[in-house]
C-alpha cells in the first residue's frame, strides 16, 4: 500500500490511466474489426469508408502512445491491402 501522499496520488493517476487506455484500445479493436466485417460482406464501397473511419481512430490513438505507431501502421496497411483485394 501506498505510504506517501504523493504514492496514494500516482496509485490514482495509474487506477485511471489504465481505465482510459482500455477503453482507447477497445476502440482501435473494434474499429479494425468493423472494416474486416465489411471486407468479408464482400461491399467494397462499404468497406472504403469504414476504413477512412477507421484509419482517424487507429492514428489519434497511436498518437496518444496508447500503441506504437508501427502497429497502427502494419494494421492500416494489412487492412487497405485486403480492401484491395477485393
């Protein structure tokens, strides 16, 4: 346990820290997951603007440092390459 002011402060910071940090990853997931769902409907149209959304979502949330910005991109790429197939 925490025996400092400035301890019980920082357990806090970090207790809320993590709560928004899942909750920015919960978003990055399912934003990934709705342009897979659309690419596997098969509508190409669809799935291009799900993924304009989808690539705000993944950027802003590489730019918080929630994931690395290599993730976001392997994950921009892997997803325009399957829309491309299509």
């Amino acid at each position: 346990m925490a025996n400092t002011a400035q301890a019980r402060k920082r357990a806090r910071q970090s207790i809320k820290r993590r709560a928004d940090n899942f909750a920015f990853r919960s978003r990055v997931r399912t934003a990934i997951k709705r342009v897979r769902q659309a690419i596997s409907a098969g509508d190409k149209a669809a799935a291009e603007a799900v993924f304009r959304e989808s690539t705000g979502v993944i950027d802003s949330i590489a730019a918080k440092g929630i994931i690395h910005r290599n993730k976001a991109a392997r994950h921009k790429s892997r997803l325009s390459q399957a829309i491309k197939a299509l």
